[in-house]
C-alpha cells in the first residue's frame, strides 16, 4: 500500500486521492460493530494521516460512541452513503480509510485481522494469518500488531 492512493464513493459524487506518507498495513476488523455497520462479515481498514488526504465531493458525518468510550466520526458521500474514513478521538491526527473504496481495492491485502472473537465462524482466515481476539489499545501495540506500510 505504497505511493499515491485514489478512490471514489459508490456513486462517484466523492472521489479522493491518498497522498504518499505515514500509514499502516490494511487489517480486516470481525467485530460486530463493523458487521452491522457494513451488513458484511468484516470490513477492511488501513489507518493513515489525514493531513495526506485530498478530497472532492459533498461529504456527511455520523457520530457515534464507541465500546471503549472513544468519540467517532464517520465520513461518507452526502449522496450515496458509501463511508469514506472515519476519525476517532485517540488517535489526534489519524483516520480509518474504508479500503473498499479505494480504486485498486482487489490488491488490498489485510495483514492482521482484529476481533476474531466475534468472527462469523463460516469465515476461514488464511493459514497463519496474524490475529487478535480484539483490537490494539495503544499506538505502540497497533503498529506492532499491523505495522506500517
């Protein structure tokens, strides 16, 4: 997940472009808080700087408080409802990029998968796939647990 990125909403009302900078690996996140919101099983994810995102389009926020007491924000297309990003109050300065919506989203690869104790159990994992029964708690323990790109 290297270089520039660019991506759109569903409808194409939102389009962005990720700019080269400090990110993380994608991870794939089997709570349960992700599969209502998606109507999925999981949803990919990839923390990255939002001071390197460039977007064009009308977009609406959500807010919402997390199992850990965390404020979210969510950021989706004013038109469709695709969700772009999300920020959270512990991480000043980083946000969640939906990795669904990127344009090359077949090559996103997740290199951890979080909460697979609430993984559907018809969901097989790759065979020594890096996992966590829950989420990092600490800046240092995500980039342990995910890494950087």
């Amino acid at each position: 997940m290297k270089g520039e990125l660019t991506g759109k909403c569903l409808c194409g009302a939102v389009t962005y472009t990720l700019r080269e900078g400090f990110r993380m690996n994608p991870y794939a996140c089997h709570c349960t808080e992700c599969q209502s919101r998606t109507g999925s099983a999981f949803s990919e994810h990839m923390l990255f700087m939002l001071a390197d995102l460039e977007i064009d389009g009308e977009l609406d926020i959500a807010r919402y408080t997390q199992p850990s007491g965390a404020q979210a924000e969510i950021f989706g297309c004013a038109v469709c409802k695709a969700r772009i990003y999300a920020v959270n109050n512990t991480r000043e300065g980083m946000a969640s990029l939906r990795c669904g919506t990127l344009d090359n989203s077949a090559s996103v690869v997740p290199t951890t998968h979080l909460w697979v104790r609430s993984k559907q159990p018809w969901i097989g994992l790759p065979e020594g796939a890096k996992t966590m029964d829950e989420q990092p708690r600490t800046n240092e323990e995500w980039i342990a647990q995910v890494g950087i790109a």
